[in-house]
C-alpha cells in the first residue's frame, strides 16, 4: 500500500538512491539484479528510491520496461521504503504512465525534465497541472536543464499534488529566492548530489539525491546526518571525499565533447565495485573506456580509504 502524502515529504528529507537499470550483454533488463541492488541499498540503510528515473535511462525505456522495473523495486522493497517513479513525456502518453504506476503501488511520480527544445513557462505549468488532474499520488517536479524563473518555481510549489521539487540547477541564489516565494508545504531536494549537499543546505534545502551514495550509502547517509546536526565540518569533509568521483562523471570520456558522457557508466561501475549490479548501457550511452575504468577504480580506491578514515 502507498505511503501517506506526510510519510513521502518526510523520506524527501534523506538521501534518495536513484535504482539504475542492468542491461546483460544483448541490452535486456535483468530485472533480478536490479531487485538484488534495491535490497542492498535498503539494508544500507536507505528509505527513498527513484525508479525508472534519469539515471535509470529512462529516456532508453519503453513504457513497459518502465513499468515493469518499477514494479520490481516496489516489490523487492519493504513497506516503508519510499519508491518514487519517473514520468515524462507527451500528456496522454505521461497520464498512462502515471495511471500504470499508480496501480502497481507508487509512493510518488517524479515528473522528468522537459525534453523539448522551446517551452513556455505557463505551458509547462499546464503541462504539470494536467498530469497531476489524473490522480491524487504525490508529484515531484525534477528541474534541470532550462532555467526557469523564480515566479515560475514558486508557481510550481502551488500545483495540486506537488509535495516536494527536485532542484538541479547551478544557481543557489535562485534557489533561496524560490524557496522563499514558494509554498511553505513542499520539500526542496537538492538534486545535484553530494557536491552541493552543503552548499544548499543553508538555502533550505532538506535532503539530496545519490551520487557516490548510489553505490557506497553510508557517504550520504552520514553526510545526511551532520547537515542535520549542523556539523559542518564533518560535512564538508564527507562531501570532499566525494568529489573526485563526482568530478570523474563530469568527464567527455574519449572521442567525445559533451560533458558528463560517461556519468551514467561512471556509477554502474561504481556499483560493481562496491559489490552491486551495474550492468551495461544503452545508446545513446557509451560504456567506459578501458581507461576510464582504470581510473574508475583509481579514484573508487582512494574513495573506499576516505570512508574507511571517516566513517565507522
């Protein structure tokens, strides 16, 4: 049974490990590592999931695949977890979406990043506002990749539905003029990981998504804790362990210009490292070079001494 709106807001406040998807060798799912990783991450310690989300490739999925790979993190995890799935894409074809998940148990939608080249910010309010008139699960806006205004976003805390907003933007200052003119009732996730963990704290944010925590959780879990504890020291430490990795996913990777290429392959081997299931991509996503695997496992060494130093 779906988790009560006021128990989503308070798994909002943690750290949310996104549930990247394994594809074997011809491209295929298997769905039973992708259930072993979301129990792993459970027993870590973890609360809240984001499946079928834009680090599970969501963009490389058929709504099926979707749907069932949402399906099994509800079903590998127990009843407290909160398990928020990724929708996007044309109305109609989002508000099936949203109607499949709600059937199969979600805790919430994650609504992605809009896709088009040109939007109008009334237009993708009305877009988020359709989508929520399908059903009264919780909504949680991912934005990232355009640059909205901040009457925009505080609009957007005011959509029926809308518990929490995902912020992934580049711009603290925008996000503390948000957060003020919004609604008082949402919870601001940082949706740039550990790096800005911190940072954003003190702008009110109230929980973080994964980036080195996808696959070694007791990082965020502990950095988690000493934001709360208004630990600062310890917590700028926790994030500076992080960062060569997280800089790492920045990278091009070879015969290519585009920044964070290999961000998605950088934590599915992560997540082989650390002893979980990272499995394959898909296009338009490369594999890690050779040499970026080497220092892959370079920068996961360094990193597995730094929690070892740090954290009990």
């Amino acid at each position: 049974m779906p988790l009560a709106e006021t128990v989503v807001m308070e798994r909002l406040r943690g750290v949310a490990a996104g549930l990247l998807t394994p594809f074997d060798e011809r491209g295929d799912i298997d769905y039973s590592k992708l259930e072993g990783n979301a129990r792993l991450l459970y027993d870590s310690g973890l609360r809240t999931f984001l499946a079928s989300a834009n680090i599970s490739e969501y963009h490389s999925l058929t709504q099926g695949e979707r749907i069932k790979s949402t399906e099994t993190s509800i079903d590998a995890l127990p009843s407290d977890a909160c398990v928020l799935a990724g929708v996007g894409g044309p109305t109609t074809e989002a508000q099936e979406l949203i109607d499949a998940y709600d059937r199969i148990g979600v805790d919430g939608h994650m609504v992605m990043p809009p896709d088009h080249t040109y939007v109008h910010e009334r237009g993708l309010l009305s877009y988020f506002e359709e989508l929520a008139s399908v059903t009264e699960t919780p909504f949680v806006p991912y934005v990232r990749g355009f640059d909205p205004s901040v009457s925009f976003l505080a609009d957007l805390t005011r959509i029926e539905n809308v518990v929490g907003i995902k912020y992934a933007l580049k711009d603290p200052i925008k996000l503390g003029a948000a957060i003020s003119a919004g609604s008082d009732d949402v919870v601001w996730v940082n949706g740039l990981a550990e790096p800005y963990a911190v940072s954003y704290w003190n702008e009110g944010i109230e929980g973080f998504s994964a980036g080195v925590s996808n696959f070694r959780p007791e990082v965020g879990l502990a950095l988690f804790d000493a934001l709360t504890e208004e630990n600062w020291e310890r917590a700028r430490e926790l994030r500076n362990i992080c960062l060569p990795y997280q800089n790492f996913r920045d990278r091009t990777g070879q015969n290519n210009s585009l920044n964070g290429a290999i961000s998605v392959p950088a934590v599915k081997k992560g997540l082989e490292l650390a002893g979980l299931h990272g499995g394959d991509v898909r296009e338009p996503i490369r594999p890690l070079s050779s040499e970026d695997e080497a220092e892959a496992e370079e920068i996961y060494q360094q990193l597995d001494d730094d929690i070892a130093r740090l954290i009990d």
